[in-house]
C-alpha cells in the first residue's frame, strides 16, 4: 500500500513540475511587433564599495510621444528618445541631442524571454568595429505591455539596472 501511495505522489508532482509556469517560456515573437510607447523607467544603483542603493521611478508624465521602440516585421528595429536623459539622480536634456535621437537595429530576435539586437552599420565608423549584438531580458509580453530589463551596467563604482515599461500604439 506504501507503494501506491509513493507513486500517486511521485505522479502528482511530475503533473505538478510541467503544470508550472516557466515565466518568458510563453512569449509570443510575434507579439513584440509595432511601436511601443515608454510610460515608466525605473533604476536602481548600487555603489559597489559601500552598498548604498538609490533608486528612481519615471511615470508616463515624463515621456512624450517621440520616446519609443518600434518593432518591425522584417525584424529590424529602431528607438526613439526626445532628448531627455534618465538618471537615478534626476532627468535632464542631453545636450548632444536637443532635438532627441534614433539608434536603428538591423535585426532583432526573440528567443523565450531573451530578446537580442543587433545595432545596424554606422557609416561614419568605416574602420571601427561595430557594437553589439545587445541581449535584453523581456519580463512582460503581452497584447498591451512590454517589460524589458536591461543587464547591469557598471559604470564609475555603481552597477545600474533598469527596466523599462511600454504600452503598444495604435
């Protein structure tokens, strides 16, 4: 009788273990495609000697319509800001880019929650390599909602993170 009762255990916990949800095993690709709207950033630094952590959140009120990602379906890619550089200690107009700026991918990939960018030719850098590929770890995919969590940066004695949140355009 021990027998039997260690086999429906052992059966409910392999239903258990495949009934799981593994997270970004169940995005879409093709759902990623269109222009996404940036509505929230949030950051968070740590001073690597110390520990202190500063973090700041962004909402939609400090975003305009010229800071997006679009995803097209030949799988290139472009961003979009409109000048405004994001820190954890404030917001603030770059001053090389009043006007805002682009940075276009030549290709994009999305494998499980991975999403890869390649950045397309710079022709100005005819001897330099080229950047890149970026990977990116999505954490939300869906018909109206984009999560995207960048790796750590580190960067003068701080490791930065951010995630970055979108809604999808009409």
């Amino acid at each position: 009788m021990k027998a039997v009762y260690a086999l429906i255990i052992v059966a409910a916990l392999i239903v258990c273990l495949f009934a799981c949800n593994k997270g970004g095993n169940d995005i879409n690709p093709n759902d990623i495609v269109g222009k996404w709207y940036e509505n929230k950033l949030k950051i968070k630094q740590q001073t690597i000697g110390t520990g202190a952590i500063a973090d700041t959140t962004y909402l939609s009120s400090n975003f305009t319509a010229g800071d997006y990602f679009q995803f097209n379906n030949d799988a290139t890619a472009v961003i979009s800001n409109d000048g405004t550089i994001f820190s954890v200690n404030g917001a603030s107009i770059a001053d090389h880019l009043p006007a805002g700026g682009q940075l276009y991918f030549r290709s994009y990939s999305v494998k499980g929650s991975v999403l890869t960018l390649q950045v397309g030719f710079i022709p100005t850098c005819l001897n330099c390599s080229q950047p890149g590929p970026f990977t990116e770890t999505i954490l939300l995919l869906d018909a109206a909602n984009l999560v995207i969590q960048a790796p750590p940066d580190t960067v003068n004695n701080n490791i930065t993170t951010t995630i970055t949140y979108y809604t999808k355009g009409q």
